[in-house]
C-alpha cells in the first residue's frame, strides 16, 4: 500500500474515533436539540411543509382492545407518553444524586440548591412585574426551568476554558431546577382530580414499594407497574409526566449482592470453566459445565449492577438521542408572523430567563456565602458563578413543555417563540462572556481538574 494510501486510511480512523466521541459526550444531546427546534421552525414556516408538519401531529393512534379503546394525536402521545421516560431519567438521576451523589450531604447540596431556588424566584418575580393582571400571568413557571442537556451542551462546547467543577454545579444546579418544575407542573398545571384514579395510582405506587423492600430487583416488574402508574396519573387529572418521577423513586438502587460476592462467585465460575476446558485445541463447542459456569458469570454479572444505576444508563441515550429531539421537532414548530409582538409575554419569559435566571443565581450563592451557610464551590470564582447562571438562562425544553401546559393555542406558540429567542441570547451571550473572561489561571485550573478525574 502507497503512502498515500496509508495516510487516507489513517485519518479516516482519526476521524472515525473523534465522531465516535464526540457522540458520546452530552453535548451531542443538546446540538440534537437545537438541529431538530431549527427544523421544526422550518417545516412550520415552509409553504411546502406547514400543512404536512401540523398534519403530522395531529394523527390519532393507539391501542384498541375489543371495547376498550385508548386513541389520541401524535402530539399526545410525545408530550405526555415519550416526556413521561423523560421525566423517569430525571427521576433516576435526582434519585440517584440523592443517595449517594451530590444532593447526598447538607454541605454538598446546599450551595447548588439555594442557587436553583434564587435561579426559579428572580425570574417568576421579572415574569409576574410583566403579566401582572393579564391573562399571561397563568405561565408564571415559564423561565424557571433550566435545559440540562442544552446548557451542559455550551459548557462542553468551551472546553478547557470551564472547570469540571462549575459543570457539576451546573448539573447539580439544573437538577434541584427539575425538582421545582416537575413540584409547580404537579400543583399548578393538573386538571380536576379524580380522586379514585389518584387512590389507583397511590396504591401502584405502595405495592411497587414493597417489591422494592422485600428485595425484588427485576426492572420488567416495575416498568409493568409504571405503565399502571402512568394510565392511573393521566386519569386522575394530574399531568401523566410525574409517573416518572413517582415510578424512579421505586426503583431499588442497591444490587442484590455485593462486589465482592460478585468476585467470589467470578473466581469459582472461572476455576470451573479453567478446569473443565478440553486439551483438544480444535473443540468447536463448549461442554456442559462450561456453559455452566458462563450462566454463573451471567446471572453474577446481573445481580451486582444496580437496577437503579442500570435502567438510567439504558435511557439516557434514549432520552438524548431520541425523546428530547423528538419533542423538539413537534413543540418547536410554530409559525412566524411578521406581526410578532414584543408584548409583556414576551418580555416575561425573555427577561426572565435572560436576566432572572443569572441575578438570581448569583444573588442566592453570594447571600449563602455571606452568611456563612455554604461558601461557594472551591477554585471557582464570582466570575464564573455568574457565568453559569447565563447558561442556566437557556430554558428550552422544560419552558416549552410548561408553555403548552399554562396556555394553549396561539399564546403557548407565542411564548414557545420566546422562549426560543431567550434561549438563542443566552446561548450566545454565554459563550462570549466564557470566552471574554475565562483567565489563564482558569484554563490551568480546568486542565488540572481535567486530569484527576
């Protein structure tokens, strides 16, 4: 082979590894997001697609079982049955975080905590100034929630100019974010309650509890119940989105035995396998007590992993890759009219999520620090705080679903427009201040960070 060749082959490698990372890496999630809202606002705005694309959300399917019948719109099934494994991910990580993450200490937690809630009060006060005794003021909760996988998309994207520390604020920060949404989106934006589809759910719930108690480690069982929860919470008149928060917190996350049983039982599966293996090099098969000893390693091999841990790792591609993309292209759509308003809806939401979200952010810290509750996170400074209270500007997802739900009709594609536009600015004006600001002792500090994780 030329030289030539060599070197073609070379880079193609090259190249081939560098995609295979880059689409692990979260940040892939949020360029999904913005490729698929882009798309959405073109084929809503295209005279050869705008029929098509609304037609599209508009088509009834379902399940149909002799008399029982369950058909709704396409735009249902996205915003309430796709969402509802998004909100069981979110569910799974704030579970998670909880026990034995970085919400799992008073010391740990309290700093991100009292950001996010300063991050949710500041803009739902701009919001309130804005639309204030008009018909608006029901989507008080739009600019308070924070799109993880976008804002964590900026961060990746600045490299080494951000600390790994100020990304696990953010992620911290954006967590405590859902938390408060998926409360408001509970109390605030449910129809009338049933309360004996509510009883039903409650009582899924106590008996998926008790799996949980008396050791039962199989994910099929509890999936089969959320599917229970989430009929019974989207009956009971409360938005069906939080049987994925309420079925996460049944799931257990300790494994059914320990590492080290695992290697015990790993030893004793690989002397039999070892001490039962044939001389006869040319064996095409394997004998009986190796297959034994292989369905000891697999059963091992299930029972160590944490259910909890196991279910996050299979959604998470689902939900970056697919879920989240999916109710971008179907809620981003909206048709953009020469007319449009900067009305205080606007400005509520755009203000708020552009202003309140950073003020608020830095304020509560500063405060906390102050105060001498929590000092802020070590090696980070003010600077950088105020940074990513920018990025946590960035609403998107949470902001549009809360949209739909408070408003409807034209006001929600009015208020999805700005909440696109906030975003956008926030996006923007993020990533220029980090690039504006971000000193050399904070690159040799993000490096330093970079090489002990």
């Amino acid at each position: 082979m030329s030289v030539l060749g060599i070197g073609a082959v070379s880079s193609t490698k090259k190249i081939g590894n560098f995609i295979t990372h880059f689409v692990k890496q979260e940040s892939f999630g949020g360029i999904l997001l913005f490729i698929a809202a882009i798309l959405a606002l073109f084929a809503a705005n295209s005279p050869f697609l705008s029929e098509e694309y609304f037609a599209l959300w508009e088509m009834r399917f379902g399940i149909t079982i002799g008399d029982l019948s369950f058909i709704r719109d396409a735009h249902f099934w996205v915003n309430d049955a796709l969402m509802a494994l998004f909100f069981l991910m979110i569910g799974l990580e704030v579970k998670r975080e909880i026990l034995v993450g970085e919400l799992s200490s008073f010391q740990k937690a309290i700093s991100p905590i009292f950001a996010s809630v300063g991050g949710m009060v500041f803009p739902i006060i701009i919001f309130l100034y804005f639309t204030w005794n008009s018909e608006h003021v029901r989507g008080f909760a739009i600019p308070m929630g924070t799109d993880t996988a976008f804002a964590l998309g900026v961060l990746m994207l600045l490299g080494s100019r951000i600390p790994i520390k100020l990304k696990v604020f953010l992620v911290t920060l954006a967590i405590a974010d859902d938390i408060g949404s998926i409360l408001v989106i509970a109390v605030f934006y449910s129809g009338d309650i049933s309360l004996d589809y509510l009883a039903l759910a409650l009582s899924v719930t106590a008996v998926l509890l008790l799996f949980n108690r008396f050791g039962v480690r199989t994910l099929t069982v509890y999936l089969i119940g959320g599917l229970a929860l989430w009929y019974f919470f989207y009956k009971s008149g409360i938005h069906a989105t939080i049987s994925g928060i309420v079925l996460a917190f049944t799931i257990p996350i300790y494994s059914k035995i320990s590492s080290s049983s695992f290697l015990e039982n790993l030893r004793l599966a690989t002397n039999v396998f070892y001490s039962s293996a044939t001389k006869d090099s040319q064996q095409v098969l394997l004998n009986a007590k190796q297959n034994n000893a292989l369905e000891m390693i697999a059963q091992a091999y299930d029972e160590v992993q944490s259910p909890l841990v196991r279910l996050e790792r299979n959604l998470h591609p689902l939900s970056a890759y697919f879920i989240m993309p999916v109710f971008a292209f179907a809620n981003a759509g909206v048709i953009v009219e020469s007319g449009f308003e900067f009305d205080s809806l606007f400005w509520g939401i755009a203000l708020g999520l552009f202003l309140g979200k950073p003020l608020g952010i830095f304020v509560f810290t500063f405060i906390l620090d102050f105060l001498g509750i929590s000092r802020k996170p070590s090696n980070l400074t003010w600077t950088q705080i105020f940074g990513v209270g920018l990025v946590a500007g960035i609403g998107f997802t949470m902001s549009i679903l809360i949209s739909n739900l408070a408003l409807g009709g034209k006001l929600a594609a009015h208020a999805t427009l700005s909440v696109l536009l906030a975003s956008l600015a926030a996006t923007i004006v993020s990533m220029g201040f980090f690039f504006i600001f971000s000193k050399k002792d904070d690159l040799a500090t993000a490096a330093v960070s970079k090489d002990k994780i």
